[in-house]
C-alpha cells in the first residue's frame, strides 16, 4: 500500500498541485471556512511535512558537502543570494504598492530548494548524490538564513522582526527536519530503514498539497478585494523561474560537469515552496500566502521546460558516434 501511494504521489504530485490550486481558487470564491478549518492544523501538517523530508537525510549525506565543496558553494550562493536579491527586485519593479505580495514574492526566494529537484535530476541521469547533499545543505541553513533575508529584502514591505520570526522558523522548520533525521539514525540502529525512504517524500507531498489548498482558500477573498493587482503578481512570479534556472544553467555550465550541471540546475532552479507556505502560515499576514500558492504553478511549468530541453541535450549526447569510413581509394587513371 505504501509503495502504491509513493509511486502515486510521485507521478501525479504535478496535477494534485493544480487540483489543489483549482479547488483552493473555487472554494475560496464562496467562502474560506475550508481553509481556515485545516490552518487550525497547520502546525502538525507542517511539522508532519518538514520531518518526513529530514527523515531521507543522513548525516554521513551531510558529510559529503566536505567532498563538493565547489558545486554546494554554487548552490548556496544561487539559493540564498541570487534568489532573494532576484525577487526582490521584482517585488520592487512590480508590487511596491503592494506590501504583503511583495513580501510573499520575497520569501520564494529566501527559502532553500525543493526536495523535487532530487527526482528530476534523477530522471536526467544527473548526479543524485549531489542533488541530495545540496538540498541537505540549503535545509539545513536556511532556519538561519530566512530570517535575515526577510528582515534585509522584506523589510521594507513588512515590519519584520527578525527574532521572532527567527524562533518561528526553527519552531517549523528546523526543529521538525532534525526530528525526522534523528529518528532515522535512531531507527537504523536496529534495522534497515531504506525500505520507508521512498514512503516521505509522497507523506510530505500530501501535507504540502493540504497547505497549498489552505493558503489559496484563504487568500481569495482578499484577493478579490485586490483584484487589479492580479496582473503585476503575475507579471513578477512568471520571470523568477525561468531567470532562475538560466543562471544555474549558465553558472554549471561554466565551473560543473554535465551530470554535476543538471544537479546544480534543479537544485538551483526550484524553490522549497511548501516550506514557503510554511513560513508564510506562521509569520506573514494571509495575503502574503498567495503569491507563494500561484508560484507552484510557475515553478512546475518551467521545471517541465527545462526537463525537456535538457532530455534533448543528454539524448543527443549518448548517441553513439557514426563509426569512421576511410576514403576510398583513387581509381587507377583517375
């Protein structure tokens, strides 16, 4: 059963996201009780959807960040400093009216990179192992690097306190990832525990959907009252991803190797948005969820370009090449 409904998760986890959307946008239409029933649970679909991704961390994963020092530095950088800085000129260029959407485009840049970057460089024959470790690394920081990327590029939107949000952040994020990991190391102790691995990631995938349909319920009505500034949301979140992936692109292509480069690219490129939606639930004023609801689509629908341009690339690439045909010799009199 539960490999059915990893599997499941796995393939569909795309269409649950715009399900979610779809049915967040409907629902909230008419009213937000929906969402507003399930944010009393927030806090255990959050700690339940952090603690299921720790518990696929290792500690000797983390270790390896030692060996790739190159590539980590370069994930780190575009996470927690490209990223922030990119949306926060966007936020600037196209909501500066608009404090809390501004703040909500903001966080999507501050938070590490999605754990399904992991999958898709998997299905690229690209380095897993460093996908892995740049993801544990950007997790690991980012309870520490949040706050202050808020307080410094949210700042001027938001009264951002950079303590408290600080102690929200290692209340839902950091505290649950270290639970999930420790109970892994604890567990291996006495048996094998790589069998449930692939069970977490579809356990945090349907809380995160579950978070998802909560802040696009919520933040409807609200909208509504807002609608004019619809456009110039759009506007900002369909530029972040492309710009995003072009720059890990470039930056891999310049210092990695291509296995390391699809690695870099998706870890990069991609965005921890549920942890976003997180933070947002926990610390942001209700509007500033939904720029991070809308981004899921954004982010997926760019992840799905670059999948396929970049499946061209590496086809064309293990293509055998046309054996040698040595030139005939000339005619006698020719």
């Amino acid at each position: 059963m539960g490999g059915k409904f990893a599997a499941f998760m796995r393939q569909r986890y795309s269409q649950l996201i715009v399900t979610a959307l779809l049915l967040g946008l409907v629902s909230g239409g008419w009213t937000p009780a929906p969402g507003r029933f399930i944010r009393r649970f927030a806090f255990a679909l959050i700690f339940l959807m952090i603690g299921a991704m720790g518990f696929t961390l290792r500690l000797r994963t983390l270790g390896r960040a030692l060996q790739e020092t190159k590539a980590v530095f370069l994930g780190l950088v575009l996470n927690f400093a490209a990223a922030p800085l990119l949306c926060w000129v966007l936020a600037f260029l196209w909501l500066g009216g608009e404090p809390d959407l501004a703040a909500g485009v903001i966080l999507i840049g501050a938070v590490p990179c999605a754990g399904m970057a992991i999958v898709w460089t998997g299905l690229l024959k690209g380095d897993v192992a460093l996908a892995t470790v740049i993801n544990a690394a950007t997790m690991i920081a980012a309870p520490f690097l949040i706050p202050a990327l808020m307080k410094l590029f949210a700042g001027a939107y938001l009264a951002v306190d950079a303590g408290p949000l600080f102690g929200s952040v290692l209340e839902s994020v950091l505290m649950p990832l270290l639970v999930g990991l420790l109970a892994r190391e604890a567990l291996e102790l006495r048996r094998d525990m790589t069998p449930w691995v692939p069970l977490m990631p579809a356990v945090s995938g349907a809380a995160a959907v579950m978070l998802m349909f909560m802040a696009v319920n919520i933040s409807v009505p609200l909208l509504r009252a807002n609608l004019p500034v619809l456009g110039p949301l759009a506007a900002a979140l369909v530029l972040v991803f492309p710009a995003l992936f072009c720059a890990a692109w470039a930056m891999g292509r310049s210092f990695l190797s291509p296995v390391k480069n699809i690695a870099l690219i998706f870890s990069a490129g991609m965005k921890n948005l549920p942890i976003a939606v997180a933070v947002a639930a926990v610390s942001l004023p209700e509007l500033a969820q939904f720029p991070v609801a809308l981004a899921f689509v954004f982010q997926m629908a760019t992840a799905v370009v670059f999948y396929r341009r970049l499946q061209r690339e590496t086809s064309v690439a293990a293509q055998p090449a046309a054996p040698h045909t040595p030139p005939s010799p000339p005619r006698a009199g020719g």
